[in-house]
C-alpha cells in the first residue's frame, strides 16, 4: 500500500511569471494551483529542466568573471570525474552545503569559493 502525505507549500511569484502559469492553466482547463503542482513535479523528477533552470539563475545572479571562472572550475572536475558529469547547480549545492558560514549570503559564499577554487586550477 502506497500512502501519500500532502503538506501545503506556500510560494509567491513574480506578477509576469503568475501571469503565466495562468494562461497556462486556462490552456489546460484545470486551476492554477494544479498548474504549478504539475510544473513543479514534472521539474523536480526531470533533472535536466531542474538543471537549466538553476543554470539560467545563476547566469543573471553571477557576474561574467565569476561565471567564468566557475565554469572553469566545472570543466576541470568533469575532466577528473571521466564519465560522470556534474552541472553548476551541483557545485553551488555543494557550496551551500560545505560553506556553513550564516553571516553570508549564498551569493557572497559561491564567489568566495570561486575566488579560492580557481586558484588551485589556475
């Protein structure tokens, strides 16, 4: 027996991106909660849309040095890792999950470990 547990997510979206998940569940004749739950699962379960996604955001947030750079650091650790490959968002996981400092923003913590990681590759 499978037993599913519902809890309650509160979000808040931009006005331009509620705007269209409501056009899109208007095209899907359901609500826009229904909506939002389809775009979040179908997301969560296909890494490549999670990957990109995050990707993107990190292209508006970071600065092109930064970007650069952290780039950089990902080409190297896929060249180590052989076969296994690992996107952007895997690295700054991993960043948030390592750098425990709470004094600073997650911006603050990645550019800090991109300063101090390009270094060893460089």
């Amino acid at each position: 027996m499978n037993i599913i547990q519902k809890e309650r997510l509160h979000l808040r979206f931009k006005a331009s991106d509620y705007e269209r998940i409501s056009s899109l569940a208007y095209s899907m004749d359901c609500s826009i909660s229904l909506a939002t739950t389809m775009l979040l699962t179908s997301g969560i379960r296909n890494a490549e849309i999670f990957n990109e996604v995050v990707d993107s955001e990190l292209v508006r947030l970071l600065d092109p040095e930064r970007l650069k750079r952290l780039r950089i650091i990902q080409k190297y650790i896929n060249k180590l890792n052989g076969d296994s490959k690992i996107s952007i968002f895997q690295i700054v996981s991993y960043v948030a999950h390592e750098v425990v400092d709470t004094t600073k923003t997650m911006h603050e913590k990645v550019n800090n470990w991109i300063d101090a990681n390009i270094k060893n590759i460089e």
